[in-house]
C-alpha cells in the first residue's frame, strides 16, 4: 500500500470518525432537552418506566417552525369533527355526557408510555365507562413532534379526529389500535406522519375499515387544523407535565407511591376507587 493511500486511508477513517461523533452529539442533544433546559417542565416517572416530558418549544423540530404542509393547514379555516363540544371543538368527551364524574386523560400520540398504558389499562377504562363510572376528555398533545422532528403526532390526531367524526365509539377503537404493541412505534420514529401507515391501522377498526369519507379525511387532511387548534389547548394545562397523565375530577391520579401514574389495572382501580371515596 502506497503512502498516499494509507494517508488518504487515515483520513477517512478520521471523518467516518468525526462524522459519527456529531450524529451521536446531535442525538443526545435531542434526549437531553427532554429533561434538562429552560424549555421542559418536568419529566413524569411512570411504574414501567420515564414518562415522556411536555417541552414548550414550538415547531416541528429544529428550525423552531412548522413545515409548509402544517404552516399552510395552520391558515385554514377550522373544521371540527363531529361529536366534540366547545367553540373550538377541542372537547373529546368519550361515555355518558351525564356521568357524574370526569377522568381527563392527557397523551401524546408517539408517546411511549401512553402506549404501555392503554394496553394495559384501555380495558379497564372502556369497562368503567360502559359502567357509568365515568366519562373520560381527551387532551392530545404534539410535543413529540418538537421533540424529535417530524409530524406523526398531529397526522395521527388529526386522523383520530376523522375517526371521531364516524363516532365516538370509531374514536375509542382506533385510538386502542394506534397504541397496540403490533402499530405502535418508537417515539423517534416518525410512522405516524404517513397517512397509508394510519389507514392501514384503521383497517383493524371495522367502523373505519373501507369507509371511504374517513379515508378521504386523512388524506386530505380535513382536520389538521383541528389537529393544532387541540394541541394548543393542551400546551394551556401548565400543571400536566408530561404523558400519560391522569386526573379524575381534576385531581391527579397516581399509584400507591403517590409520585407514578397507575400502569396496571389493579394500580388503576385502586387510584380510581381511592379518588371517588375521597
């Protein structure tokens, strides 16, 4: 092997080197602004493991802004799913409008956590509802996207909000499906931001399984805008501090420790029960 080559060599592995060292930094700038910096506000420990923490940045990743396709539906005018309330339509009530009691239940779509939650607690919710125990308002929120980049919370919510027009019930399903172990993926990743990974997940749900105005809805993205306008609205609950979190009555849920939220059905039922007797 000539000098040269060898030099020339050296110097590549030398930039393969530095090249993956900035990947590596850049990556772990990324993780530490989940819980360091001026822009979180906490970071939420869960019984299966770290809750992912609400950061206040704004935008789709670094650029601090949302992409032309979001910043163009941003500009739209508001178009609201059919059975939400509020002047907005950002009120997701699912069960009894009349039930005397309230749980608010705050998730991210790419969230993690949120997912190992309604695979282990979604039955148990869908029960108490059906019970009468109480209704449950959905808060979504599309921080991961500022996170790690991206969009697949708000396609994923705004799809929710085309299931949501179907019915609250198409809602509750494709929610469940969206967050099951077999669809969910990784927070990084961003599946969700693509509109035939979400239809193909509503082929599970048989309210939404061929129906061609959901399907149109997703595609067309009749309520992105809805989308953002719910974001916002959660972004507004200074006190919620990161997904999953659970409140009943407007008090927080937690397990047994007093700090976690609930992961298992026997850790919810007890916070649940201990909450409506207190």
């Amino acid at each position: 092997m000539s000098k040269r080559n060898n030099w020339d060599n050296k110097q590549s592995a030398r930039e393969r080197l530095r090249a993956e060292r900035e990947r590596q930094a850049k990556k772990d700038k990324t993780r530490r602004q989940l819980v360091v910096g001026g822009a979180v506000v906490a970071v939420l420990a869960v019984a299966a493991g770290i809750g992912v923490a609400v950061t206040r940045l704004g935008g789709d990743g670094k650029s601090g802004g949302l992409n032309a396709s979001w910043e163009a539906a941003s500009k739209k005018d508001l178009v609201k799913p059919a059975h939400t309330g509020g002047d907005q339509g950002t009120e997701i009530l699912i069960g009894d409008k009349n039930a005397k009691h309230t749980l608010d239940l705050y998730q991210d779509m790419r969230c993690p956590i949120c997912s190992v939650f309604e695979q282990s607690v979604g039955d148990t919710i869908d029960k108490d509802i059906k019970d009468g125990k109480y209704k449950v308002s959905y808060h979504v929120a599309t921080f991961l996207d500022r996170n790690f980049g991206g969009s697949g919370s708000k396609n994923a919510l705004s799809a929710l909000g085309a299931a949501l027009n179907v019915s609250p019930e198409a809602f509750s399903a494709y929610n469940k499906a969206l967050y099951s172990k077999a669809n969910h993926p990784e927070e990084t990743k961003d599946d969700y931001a693509k509109d035939d990974v979400l239809l193909k997940v509503a082929g599970q749900v048989p309210a939404l399984k061929g129906n061609k105005e959901f399907e149109k809805n997703v595609k067309d993205g009749t309520f992105d805008k809805w989308a953002l306008t719910v974001s916002d609205e959660f972004d507004k609950a200074k006190d919620v501090t990161g997904t999953p979190t659970l409140k009943l009555d407007g008090k927080k849920l937690t397990a047994e420790d007093g700090k976690n939220v609930p992961i298992t059905p026997d850790q919810y039922t007890k916070a649940i029960d201990g909450a409506l007797k207190s």
